[in-house]
C-alpha cells in the first residue's frame, strides 16, 4: 500500500489518457463537420464513441479516483475532459470549437454532453449526469463555475486535480466544506508508553494495516465480504492517555497520511452540505489511502438519541450516512473515545480492533517521565523521576503539560529543570485538575 504513486505510473497514465481524450475530441469535431445530417439523433441509445471503462484501469491516480468514485464510462470522460485544460490549453480551444455559441472555451455543460454522447437517449442520460444530483458534482468532484445548467464551466476540484496531475495536493484547512484537517505528530510509535497488552495489540493493529492490501485485494476478501476492505479501530481510555498521539504515530509508522476529522464542524443546519461533505472526505481519504482518525468519536458514533425534534431527525440521517461510510471504506478508521460504554452496541460489532488505552501506572509513568525533557533543556542532577512516578498519579498528558510548565519556570528564572520545580509545576496540575496533591 503506497500513499503516493510514483511519478512515471501518474505521468504515463496522463499520456495515454489524454490521446484517448483526444481521440474523442477529434471524432466530435469530425461528426461536427458533418453538418446536421452528419450527426443523425437516433432515439436508440447507440455506440456513444467513447472509451469503455476499462480503458481506465490501471494503479496511476486517476485510475484510482474513477475507482473510489465508482464513476460510468461516460462521468470518467468528463471528468478527464476537466481537467485536460491543465494539461494542455489547446483542449480549452477544442472544446470551443464543439460548440456554435460565440466566446466558449473550457468544457462547459454543453460541451461535456457532446463529448459523451451522440445518441437522443445518450444526451438525455448526459443531463442526469452533469446535474448536481449527478455523481460528479453530488460528491464535489466537479464544480460548476458561473451560470449552472448547461452554460457553467466544469472545474475539478483542487484536490483532485492535483491527485490526478500527480502534484502536491493544496494545503489542507478546516471548512463547513471539508471537515479534516491532516494530523501531523513529531511522535513515532516508540514514544508511546502503554502496558505490555496494549503494545501487543498495537503492534497487531500495524501489522493489519501493512498486510490489509495483500488479504483484501490480492487474496480477494474485499470482493468476497462486505466491509471488509477496510480496518476500523477504536483507541479507548481516560483522557490523556496518548490516544490521539498514538492515532497520528500509528499512521506515520504505516507511511500513510492521516486526516482528523472535525466533529464539531458537522453539526451543520444543512444536512445535504454535511454529506457531500463527508462525501469529499472520505473519497479523498480512499484515493490517496489516508488513515481516517475520528478524535472523540462518542458525539456521533454515540448511542442514537430519541428523535425528539426535527434536528434531531437530521442529526440522526447525518450519523447513519457516517456509519454507512465508515464501515464500507476501504482504508483505515481510527476513532479514539474517552469511554467504550459510550459507543453504540451495533457499532461496536464492526470494530475489528478495540485498543484500551488505561491510565498509566507507576513504571509507565517513569517512563514517560524519562522520555518527556527533550535532550538539550539543562536539568539538574537532584531530578528524579522515580519519585515523581511513585508519588503522582499523572496521566501522560498531564506529565507533559508539567514538564512543559516547568521548563518555563526553569527558563524565567535562568536556571536548570529541578525537582523542586517539576513538583511545582505538577502541584498545578492538580490544581487544574480540581484534585488535592497527595502528601
Ligand atoms: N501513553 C503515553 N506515552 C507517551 N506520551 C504520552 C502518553 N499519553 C499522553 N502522552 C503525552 O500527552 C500528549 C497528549 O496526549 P493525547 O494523545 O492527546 O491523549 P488522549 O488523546 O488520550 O487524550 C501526547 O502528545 C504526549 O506528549
Ligand atoms: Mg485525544
């Protein structure tokens, strides 16, 4: 499982996509010079004259993303055709001339219909497909500039544009339109400190990730079982316990990106914008192969609530599109929950790997202590980490935030790291907490 395709699979597959596009545009042009008669409207749908589907198989990225969208022969060649312009302007020219309104280029509605069809039926089908409820735009693949309907120029998506160019994909930020954000950790899996069983399972968690493509692909268990392409995880345990780190530091020593997805930014008024939404997450995530991570998964994957109002009502549609989508995706989920009870029961089932994260005792916790001061911050020799192990009940998180609280500390007076201050700085960390400093 590769997250990037190397760069000679994309451009080769480009080089032959487009003469094929080419060849299309040129047999349009030629049944344009035709005349009328030229271009008899059977009412029969009839052979098209565009590549079959197969035409499109292949491991470069436009391969893929024709794949994970599930497109037909006919939303494969508009979408080529939309993005063909950024290969080369000449197609923007071409596309102008397949038309007889003045002052088109780019691949407008009208065009893409001519370019997938010539039959009356063909062109009747190509309406449905060009229409926001079509494929294409109902998963934000294509979008529409300017006017809609026929006379609106078709453009791909960013994202996917750079996919399929074989480019870096744009920097990816929160939206009400694209709810993740990629999960990027300094940690590799080696900094995280968990008891033996849970480090077991990890470890089991990797190894079914790395070996996910040869059992569902190439020993044939994704066309052979429903969900079963994919790998879904659920990390749980208190908070503060290196759930969300170890989400990120699982993805990196896999060699996959990961994308966090924003709970909060889901519970939108408009139910039909938070699937298309999701829509464009979860496609993105299975083209490129990104780990899905869902931090604090309780709110949606929660027990359903009793619809009691109308919002209620699309707050339940909005979850049951989530669970459909995450148990029928081919990559990796992993959601993190500060409580198992919390995660509905029927969800549960479908959680190939359940990971406890529990609160670290004493010999976790003097290693996180060991590990936690980066290798240049001066300490002073009197530290001891055993103690501090021994004597504070501290989550992972809340040894962090201590040692971070008393490196500033040390850093304001011009001194080392001591224990004095480590001791201070955890007092706080009590404080926060609302608990009382054991003695
Ligand atoms: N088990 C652990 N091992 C090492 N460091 C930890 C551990 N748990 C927490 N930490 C530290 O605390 C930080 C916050 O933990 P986090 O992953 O947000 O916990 P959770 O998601 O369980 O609430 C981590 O980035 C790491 O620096
Ligand atoms: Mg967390």
């Amino acid at each position: 499982m590769t997250a990037r395709v190397d760069a000679r699979t994309a451009v080769a597959e480009l080089r032959a996509a487009i003469e094929m596009l080419d060849g299309v545009v040129q047999l349009r042009l030629e049944e344009r010079r035709g005349g009328i008669t030229g271009r008899p409207l059977s009412i029969e749908t009839g052979d098209e004259g565009i590549p079959p589907l197969s035409r499109y198989e292949g491991t470069g990225p436009l391969a893929a993303a024709i794949g994970v969208a599930g497109l037909t022969a006919p939303e494969a060649l508009v979408l080529l055709a939309a993005i063909a312009p950024s290969v080369d302007e000449r197609f923007a020219v071409a596309f102008g001339l397949l038309t007889d309104r003045p002052g088109v280029t780019g691949l407008t509605g009208e065009v893409a219909r001519t370019l997938v069809a010539r039959s009356f039926a063909g062109r009747l089908d190509a309406n449905a497909l060009l229409s926001e409820h079509g494929a294409l735009r109902r998963s934000g693949l294509l979008v529409v500039d300017g006017a809609d309907g026929l006379d609106g120029v078709l453009r791909p998506e960013p994202a996917l544009r750079a996919w399929v160019l074989g480019l870096a994909p744009p920097a990816q930020t929160v939206t009400p339109d694209f709810p993740a954000r990629p999960l990027a950790t300094v940690h590799s899996m080696t900094d995280v400190v968990v008891p033996a069983r849970t480090s077991d399972q990890l470890r089991e968690l990797e190894a079914r990730i790395r070996l996910r493509e040869r059992v569902s692909d190439d020993w044939g268990f994704a066309a052979h079982h429903d969900g079963a392409s994919g790998v879904i995880a659920l990390f749980h345990g208190p908070p503060g316990t290196g759930k969300t780190m170890t989400a990120a530091a699982v993805a990196g020593a896999v060699g996959l990106p990961a994308y966090i997805i924003d709970l909060s930014a889901l519970v939108s008024k408009y139910i039909g914008e938070t699937e298309k939404a999701l829509a464009k997450v979860f496609d993105r995530a299975a083209r490129e192969h990104c780990v899905l991570v869902f931090d604090e998964a309780d709110a949606v994957f929660g027990t359903r609530t009793e619809v009691s109002d109308a919002h209620d009502r699309y707050a339940n549609q909005e979850v049951s599109y989530l669970l459909t989508r995450v148990e029928s995706h081919p990559g990796v989920v992993i959601l993190t929950s500060n409580l198992l009870a919390n995660i509905d029961q029927a969800f549960q089932r479908r959680i190939a790997v359940m990971i406890e994260f529990p609160a670290p005792g004493r010999a976790e916790r003097e290693r996180i202590w060991r590990g936690i001061l980066p290798s240049r911050t001066p300490v002073s020799a009197d530290v001891a980490f055993d103690v501090l192990a021994e004597r504070f009940a501290l989550t992972g998180a809340q040894i962090r935030d201590a040692a971070i609280e008393a490196a500033y500390l040390a850093a304001a007076s011009d001194a080392a790291v001591s224990h004095d201050l480590l001791v201070t700085a955890v007092r706080r960390q009590y404080a926060k907490a609302g608990r009382t400093v054991p003695s």
